[in-house]
C-alpha cells in the first residue's frame, strides 16, 4: 500500500464565507476567523495554521510547512513571516513563530479541554473555507505510519474533496481547537461500510496522507473520511510547545509488548535506564493490569498508556514464571 502527500491547490482562498453553514456555525466561524492563517510557500498556498499564543505563535501541520520559513496571511490581510520552531515527531505538528513580532499582539484560539465530552459536530476550517464535520467515532486507535505510534484518534465525515480535507483545523462550535485532521479515506462509491475490528485501526496513516477509498455513501454527495489526533494528544502538545523547551512529552515505559497466548502483553524488550527497567520489569513478563485497568492485550497496554503522564507512577502487575508480580513503575517520556 503506497502513501501520497496530500497538498492544497493555490488558488484555494481561506476567507470564505462558509456557504450553507447554519448560523450557529457560521458564529463559530466569525470567532476563530481571526486565529486562522493561510500558509504559503512561494506561490503556493500549502495549509493552515492556528494561533495558539498572543506572542504570535502558531500550531500547523508537518505537510503545511515544507521549508524552515514561510509565509502566512491573516484575514484582515496582514502578511506574515513565520519560522519553524519545534516539531513533535509522533503527531507531525509543527511550532511556528512569527519572526519579527514588535509590538503587535495576537489572538489565541481557545482550545478544547480533553476531558469534555467530544461534540457530534464540528466546524473544519479547510484553505477553501469552513465546512460542518460529523464525529464518527471517538478514540478509536490507530497507527502513525512513519512513527508507527499508536496514537488515539477521532474519526470524522465530510463532504468535501479529500485533497482539501487534509490538515484542516477542527473546531467545537464554541470557537475551541480541538483536533488537526492527519489523513483522509475519500469515497468513490456508495455502499455499507464493512465492520471495524477491534484493535488497531489499518486506516489512519502518516499525517498528511490520502488513503484509499472507503465504501460508504453520506448525504447527497461524497464521503471523506478523516481522522484527528484526539483532544487529549491535542492538549499535550500544545502544552509542549508552550512549555519552555518547546518539546512534547509523550508517556513510555520502556517497553515493547505483543500479545500474549494466554491474554496480556507480553515484554520482548526492556530499555536500559527507562522506568519499566530500574522497576525490575524483565524480558518474558507478561503484563496483566495497569493503574487497577485490567490488560488483556497490546492494545489495552497503548490504550492505558496514552492517558498516563511522565513523571508520576503506574501500579504495574505482572505475571512471570506462574506467579503475579505488582511493580511501581515511573512513567517516562518517548524518545
């Protein structure tokens, strides 16, 4: 299966008024608006970016910024330089930075608290404009191609082209960034759409990319479906970037696990130094239950682990030659 960059056209305007909007998301849209800026690359319009700080900060995707400078333009016309600050290489969001600031101040977006339950709708600020976005389904667990990182994301439906989709901004309709799109399924033909299996979802792909076509039909035209780091990951990295070293810190054990015969996770690799490691964690343990959440396979492990924080402890139990084993492992960071 080959994976194919996404890219916008340059003739896309981000100013749009967002026909057919209800006036609910049409407010939403008068509210982020001023947050919002169009990327460009020479004569190439290539994405979208959100203020996430009044000293000109910006949150955009890895496919959205192409060189280390770029230009960016607000609604009310202003054109800005921008330099790439930091990049989160499992998400593939990237920090901006205006470059010569001065005086000027800027408008933050509000951003959705994870704990909030995720709304049916949302608002998708697309280069051509704002479209309504159903939510699929919440949390569902994919993988990051090129990181391949297990990473939680949320599953969404447009009607939109999947070329203008990809990497667009998701929006509450309250005006809260909640979610930046990673990949898009375009659909061709209408049909049922067969069944997800449990575990690891096989559609999302590298941020940025296009996948191939899913078989389903909505509304009177197209299904594009896209996913979305989830609000929780959303949250930290926006955290990350604002934090003084400008860097994500992602939770890790130390570990690599597969499946186990007889239910859990099995260790094959223990780090050196890592939490799991100085906790007594060994090669062949099989982990049973997480922070009191009962493990049954490596899903369930990535699934726990994504909600933990570095730096606090995890009542680790593990089975190892017949007999459970409770170890208090340090979460650590992912490098």
């Amino acid at each position: 299966m080959s994976w194919s960059a996404a890219s916008f056209g340059a003739c896309l305007l981000l100013f749009g008024d967002g026909q057919g909007l209800s006036a609910e998301e049409t407010l939403a849209w008068q509210k982020v608006q001023p947050s919002v800026v169009l990327l460009t690359s020479g004569a190439r319009t290539t994405g979208l970016g959100a203020c996430i700080d009044e000293s000109g900060r910006f949150l955009a995707h890895r496919a959205a910024v192409p060189l280390p400078v770029v230009m960016a333009k607000l609604s009310s016309g202003v054109t800005l330089t921008l330099t790439r600050e930091s990049e989160d290489e499992v998400t593939e969001l990237v920090l901006l930075a205006v470059a010569n600031p001065g005086n000027r101040t800027f408008r933050p977006v509000q951003t959705a608290k994870a704990d909030k339950p995720l709304p049916k709708s949302l608002l998708a600020v697309l280069a051509a404009g704002p479209v309504r976005a159903d939510v699929a389904a919440a949390d569902k667990l994919g993988v990051v191609t090129r990181q391949r990182r297990v990473l939680p994301l949320t599953e969404l439906n447009f009607e939109a082209p999947a070329h203008q989709v990809a990497g667009a901004l998701l929006f509450t309709l309250d005006g809260e960034l909640i979610g930046v799109l990673n990949a898009t399924l375009p659909q061709e033909l209408p049909s049922i759409r067969p069944p997800v299996a449990k575990g690891i979802d096989p559609a999302p792909a590298a941020a940025g990319a296009s996948l191939p076509a899913l078989t389903q039909q909505y509304g009177p035209g197209g299904l594009t479906v896209a996913y979305s780091v989830a609000p929780t990951v959303l949250e930290r990295v926006i955290d990350g970037f604002l934090s003084p070293s400008k860097k994500v810190r992602h939770p890790a054990l130390g570990v690599f696990c597969k499946d186990a015969a007889g239910g859990g996770a099995e260790v094959q690799r223990v780090l050196p130094g890592s939490g799991a490691a100085k906790a007594g964690m060994r090669t062949g343990d099989t982990i049973v239950e997480m922070g009191g959440i009962a493990v049954k396979n490596q899903i369930d492990f990535a699934r726990i682990m994504l909600h933990q924080t570095p730096g606090e402890s995890l009542s680790v139990r593990v089975r190892r030659s017949g007999k459970t084993i409770e170890l208090n492992v340090v979460v650590g960071e992912l490098q």
